[in-house]
C-alpha cells in the first residue's frame, strides 16, 4: 500500500512539473469553465445531453458562490427607495383584535375594500386567496338550521350571500386577487384562471417560463368581480428570495404576476405585452412601460432595507375606523395582506432580513417605478466566460517564463505570487461592485476568483516541487561532500605530510 501511494505521489509530482505546469493548469481551467457553465447554461443555446450529465455529478457547482456574492453586492448597495407608489393594509394583530379572527366573514372584508375605494387609489391588489365558500353567509347558516326554525331559514336565504357582498365591492372598485400556482392537484385547486390577456410579440414565452399545471384561486363568483387575477408565487433559493416571475404558465396559457397585473389595472390596459425571441423572455411591458427581464421572465429584485419602507404600513384597523389620512391611499397602488402572528408568510431577503411576503410583492412594484432593475443577461455570461479563458490563457502562457520580469520579480521578492494573486483577484471583486453599482449588473466575479486562483494554484504547486527538488538535490550533495571529507580524514597517513 505504502508502495503505492509512493508511486502516485511520483506520477502526480511528474505530472505537476511537465512543461512547468502548463498542461495541468489548461486542463483545470478548462474543466472548472465548463462547469461553470453548465451551472448557468445560457437558452440561447440548446442544452446538450452532457450538460445534464454534468449537472448530476457536481449539481450547481459554481451556483451557491454566485448567490453569496450577488447578496453581498446588494448589502453593500442596497437600493434606496425614491419613491413611495405603494401603501401596504395589513391585517395585524390591533385589527384582528378590534374585528374578530381570521379569517373574516366575506362581508367584512368587502366592507375594508369599500373603505380602501372610497380614498380612491388606483389599484387595490389582495394577497389573499378565498376557494371555498364562506360557511358564515346567511344561507350556509340557514343550512345549519333545525327544521323548527323553518321561518329563520326562509328569511335568511333571502339576504344576499357573503360572496355577493364582496363580489358587488369587488366590482366597484380596481381590485385585483391573488392566486396560488401549484405542480400537483389539491382538493381546492383548479386548472385555470380568470386572467387578463397577454399579448406576445416575437417567439412563444411558455417553453421559457416556469410552468404550472394547478392554480388555488378564489371562487369563480369572485374573479368573474373582480378586475384581474394574478400569480403570487415568490421562488426561493437556498431559502432567500432573490428573483421575481413577472409572469408564468398555466397549462397552455401565460398569466401575470401580482406587480404586473396591479400596473395594469391602474393604467387601464387592457393586455400584458410579453417581448420574447428564440433565447427566451426579453421584457414584460404594461402600457408605456417595459420591464427587462431574464430569459425565464424573472426579475433579480434589488432590495431595500425593511426600515427603509416601514412608513408604507397601515393598520386595516385605522382604515375600518377612518382614521387614516386620504392622502395615504389617494392615488397610490394598494396592497392589502395579513401580518398577524402566525398568519403570514415570511421570507428572507439577500440583506439577510425577514420580511412578510406582501413586502416583496411592494418591492417589485418599488423598483419598476424607479426603473432600478439588477440585470444578469445571456451576453454577460458569455462575456464572463471569454474572460476567463483569456485571462487564464494569459497566465498560462506568462507565468511560467523564467525570463519574463514578472518571474524575475517573484524570484527576487519573497511571497510576491501571494501578494499579486490577493490584488489581481481584489481587482476582479471589486470590478463587479463598479459594475454592479453604476449599471446594475450582476457579474459573477465569485466564479472568476475560484478559477483564475485555481490555475494560478497550479503554477504555485509547480514552484514548490520545482524548490523541493532543489532542496533535495542540494541536501543530497552537500551530504555527499561530507561523507567524502570524511572519508579521507579517516584514511591511514592522512593528513601526514
């Protein structure tokens, strides 16, 4: 066994100081490029079977390094909010005190939308979802009745149902409801939904989009009320929202997303343009506006601190009792969600805050209006890609030389290949905070620090076989010229003139 470690120690070492490493530092770079690659294949080429492959073997290589530095991009720059198009009506704990527990009799809750209207904003959105119907209305109650109360029964069946009452408030103002989409089929799940039209201009978006079979979305009596539905799905990697669909398919169909469909309603659109070629979603506009998008029509969402957007929360409650000032809501695009304990969903941001989920649907209607959108297109993968073979080229074909000046510098300088391997890779890092800071685009420096250090490792392994050797061979002679000085001082008549 110890033979054979012997013998691939050599082998290894033999072929770390072919050609001074030159072979071996082409072969890391090539192999980890192309893992790095497969870990975020563009769409504008076909993924060819051994990227699957691939994947299985060394699944999102390159990825989670990626993610840890876009999240440190954006806590190093987080977006400051300029503007405030969004006011958030939480059902929190002071109304579900002062109203009753959730969730409400329908006809409460059309009572808080006919509150929101009459202040008259431009688009009422709730993240909210209702598939059954509501067990408190007067003829579910009538139901319930015993046989002797025939009369009650009769008289309640001739109130309007909890359903009517909100549909009618539905109906009257510039509501939108929310829906869930699902891969599997639920008791309350359906296959389609009431949604506004997309209109394609170019390729079709939905070999591009994540697709979804089930949606959970309210009763049909509701969304025939109100004025759009919309998706609320919120993706999450490693447990952190990042990216936002702006739109998604269901079945055969493409439907918006929350922040899209609220532009819509408030402009009075009456589609959803979707701009899309053979590489996938390009944009998703709502009347004069465009949104650029990644292929799969996701946005990267640029944060802004919670305490940043505290002041767009309104207590439900305040709204119910009047006491909230008009301006709060004039003219603004409402969001209304539950924020009491154990009611809401919440999720982490890249700054590393919890926040409810209703907040990142605000986020995303945030940053479309200030037009501060993080980018990652195909062409800067590509471009990130080029880099780094040239730059790795570079260091291979330089390093190496024995009489560049570069090579006579680290000879003559101790530890200097540590010192311009800290600074090149310093530069890399902070050339895409420059980039991400000033045009919003999210390169991956992570990936190009592992690879560049990883082929500059080689030649720095090649250098210390290279000065153990040398060691070595010195050692060995110097051992030799003392046995041989000794040899002769042993010898008869040594030293005797």
């Amino acid at each position: 066994m110890k033979r054979h470690s012997k013998r691939l120690l050599a082998f290894v070492r033999t072929l770390l100081r072919a050609r001074k490493g030159r072979p071996v530092a082409l072969v890391v770079l090539f192999s980890l490029s192309l893992l790095n690659l497969c870990s975020e294949w563009p769409n504008d080429i076909v993924r060819p079977a051994v990227v699957d492959a691939i994947d299985k073997v060394a699944p999102n290589s390159f990825g989670t390094a990626r993610r840890i530095l876009f999240d440190h991009y954006q806590r190093r720059f987080p977006r400051t909010p300029t503007t405030q198009p969004v006011t958030i009506v939480q059902i929190d704990e002071k109304t579900l005190a002062a109203f009753g527990q959730w969730p409400w009799p329908r006809n409460r809750l059309a009572g808080l939308v006919d509150a929101i209207a009459a202040q008259k904003p431009l688009a009422i959105g709730l993240d909210i979802y209702m598939p059954e119907p509501d067990q408190t209305s007067p003829d579910k109650v009538a139901d319930n009745l015993p046989k002797e109360a025939a009369a009650l029964a009769a008289g309640l069946r001739a109130l309007p149902s909890h359903e009517a009452i909100l549909a009618k408030s539905l109906r009257a103002a510039p509501t939108i409801l929310g829906a869930a989409a699902f891969d599997q089929a639920a008791y309350t799940t359906s296959t389609d939904l009431r949604s506004a039209p997309i209109l394609v201009h170019g390729a079709d978006p939905l070999r591009s989009v994540q697709r979804f079979n089930y949606v959970l979305a309210s009763l049909p009596e509701l969304q025939a009320a109100a004025h759009g539905q919309a998706m609320l799905n919120v993706p999450l990697e490693q447990g952190v929202v990042r990216r936002i669909p702006l739109i998604m398919g269901l079945g055969e169909k493409v439907v918006p997303s929350l922040p899209i469909e609220m532009l819509r309603v408030a402009t009075g659109s009456p589609f959803v343009d979707v701009f899309a070629d053979a590489s996938g979603v390009q944009a998703v506009g709502v009347a004069d506006v465009r949104v650029p998008t990644q292929s799969d029509g996701e946005i990267w969402l640029h944060f802004a601190p919670i305490e940043s957007t505290q002041n767009r929360y309104v207590s439900a409650r305040d709204i119910l009792q009047g006491k909230v000032d008009a301006s709060r809501i004039r003219n603004k695009l409402v969001l209304v969600g539950l924020t009491g304990s154990g009611l809401t969903d919440m999720r982490t941001t890249p700054l590393g805050e919890l926040v409810p989920g209703i907040e990142i649907q605000a986020q995303v209607i945030e940053t479309i209006f200030e037009g501060s959108f993080l980018r990652r297109p195909v062409w800067l993968i590509w471009a990130e890609s080029a880099f780094i073979m040239a730059l790795g080229l570079l260091i291979i074909w330089y390093v190496p030389r024995t009489d560049s000046r570069l090579a006579v510098f680290m000879r003559a300088v101790p530890k200097a290949s540590a010192v311009l391997g800290v600074l090149l890779n310093l530069l890399i890092l902070s050339s895409g905070l420059f980039f991400f800071r000033y045009f919003g685009l999210l390169v991956d420096a992570a990936s190009i620090f592992i690879i560049v250090s990883a082929v500059m490792g080689c030649f720095f392994s090649t250098a210390l076989l290279h000065d153990d050797a040398h060691t070595v061979r010195e050692a060995a002679k110097a051992a030799a010229r003392e046995e041989g000085g000794g040899g002769a001082g042993n010898a008869p008549g040594a030293g005797v003139a």
